[in-house]
C-alpha cells in the first residue's frame, strides 16, 4: 500500500463547497451533508435517515437534500464534492440513472438548473464531516443538524479541514 495526503478541499472564488455523502447499513439508509464557505468556515449541516434503501439511494437523496438546503438559503454558486464516483457520473449524464431513483434525480436536476453547480469527486478522507453526519443520522434514526458545540468529534473534523489539516490516504497498488 502507498500512502497518499489528502486535504478537504476548498471550493473557488465565491462558491459555497457542499459535501454529501450516504451511507446504508443491514438495508437501512441515511445521509449527511455540510455547507462550508471558501474559507472552509461551517455555514449548516444535515443528517436525514431515509428508512429501507441502497447506499446508492442514500447518496442520492443527501444530494438531494444538500441542494435543497442551498436552495433555502439563497446559495446558488454550489460546489458539489462527493465521494460517490456513480454520483458524479449520474450528474454528468442521464444515461445510466436506475430507474428506483429517477425521481430523486429529477429532482436534483430541475433544482440545479436553476444553480451555478461544479461537482467534484473526492476520496472518502477528504470528505469525513459528511461521512460522519450520515453515520448520525443511522446510528440515531432521525434527522436535524449537528451544533458543533454539542459533539467533540464533529468539531475536530471541521476543525482538521478549516486549517487544512491532512488525512493518510492508503492506496491499493
């Protein structure tokens, strides 16, 4: 194994970066997500439990509701990191979208269109404040957000990639 740095990165000029990302556990799924600025300065969070479903829709329906919240907040200069490659792809084309979650991606398109949208993949390292809001949102069944003053943890991982503190990346050869 080659181990690799990997930072959170930060979005451009005046893009807000929004990180999602889902998670799916014994057929149950959630998801979670961050809005952070282009100083990496946490704007809002989420975390839903989606009830019965795939990794794949849990992936979708963070993205889903990312984009909703950015929607509720007037931001519409959206950089999307996800480190779901299928989500990039499916964003990028209509082609290979299942059927169970075409209605999900309608959604994201119609709301979209009506945004600025870059949407990066990134790895799972640099995108850990998502990945633990959507473990949150499994392991509590419910949904809300996270104040970073009632959870240690999620401080120290917003805090890790506000000052672009890196994580070990350890690649397969």
């Amino acid at each position: 194994m080659m181990p690799s740095i990997v930072y959170w990165t930060r979005p451009p000029g005046l893009f807000v970066a929004l990180n999602v990302d889902g998670s799916a556990q014994n057929g149950q799924a959630a998801g979670g997500g961050i809005i952070r600025n282009n100083k990496g300065q946490h704007i809002i969070n989420f975390f839903n439990y989606y009830g019965t479903g795939t990794n794949n829709m849990a992936e979708t329906r963070a993205l889903l509701d990312g984009l909703a919240l950015c929607m509720e907040l007037g931001l519409d200069k959206i950089q999307i990191q996800t480190d779901s490659k299928l989500v990039v792809q499916w964003f990028g084309s209509r082609a290979s979208i299942p059927w169970s979650l075409s209605k999900w991606w309608k959604e994201i398109r119609e709301r979209a269109a009506m945004m600025n949208i870059l949407i990066v993949h990134v790895y799972r390292e640099g995108n850990k404040v998502a990945d633990f809001l959507s473990k949150w949102g499994m392991k509590y069944k419910s949904g809300g957000a996270l104040h970073h003053k009632n959870c240690r943890a999620f401080k120290q991982l917003i805090v890790a990639d506000e000052h672009n503190i890196p994580s070990i990346r350890h690649n397969r050869i």
